[in-house]
C-alpha cells in the first residue's frame, strides 16, 4: 500500500493486519529493511478517517454526496453528509472550547 503522503508501504508480515487487503491502517513505527514496513498497525474503518480528517472536500451533492479526503473520494447517501458535517462541526466546537481550558469543578470531580 502507500502512505497518504504516498510513500510504498508494507504491513509486517508477522502482524495479523499483513493478512487484510484494501484496509486503512494507521501505525505507530515505520522500518526499513528489504522493504518499508508498517508496526503497531490497526484496521480502522472509513467513518473516524471521514470524522478526524484535517480537511473533508465535498465535490458534488445529488443522489450520492462525494467528498474527498487527501486523494481519497469517498461517496455517501445525503442524510449520512449531513450528519457527518454536522457531527464535524460538533466536534471541532467541542475541542476548540477544551483544548488549553482549565479543568471545570465538574471535570474534576468526576476524574
């Protein structure tokens, strides 16, 4: 496979991922010997890729919404674009009021 940046990649043969076949990986370590291989690798699924991309692109929206993320493109039904910009903006809303905050009352006394 490749990186999002495009760069040739492989899942070690001894991780149980090196068996899957069209999956997103993320990974934690990437080594190089006789090939770049990819360690700590987990399958993920499309919808926290679409959820946490740094940037979702919607290119056209008829009976399927396309968007693209890096140089994936991705078709889903509307209803599912909405609620995933929807979801989007309710997450980057959330971050940007708790990230670099100070803990509230509540925060702490529930940690």
């Amino acid at each position: 496979g490749h990186t999002m940046q495009g760069l040739k990649v492989c899942v070690h043969p001894g991780s149980v991922n090196s068996r899957e076949s069209d999956a997103v990986v993320v990974f934690y370590d990437i080594q190089e010997t006789t090939e770049r291989w990819l360690y700590d690798t987990s399958v993920v699924s499309m919808a926290p890729c679409l959820l946490f991309a740094p940037v979702l692109e919607e290119l056209h929206r008829g009976q399927r919404v396309v968007f693209r993320v890096h140089s994936w493109y991705v078709a889903v039904d509307p209803e599912v674009a909405d609620g995933l910009i929807e979801l989007r903006s309710l997450l980057a809303d959330f971050v940007s009021r708790s990230v670099g905050q100070r803990p509230t009352d509540v925060h702490m006394a529930a940690t």
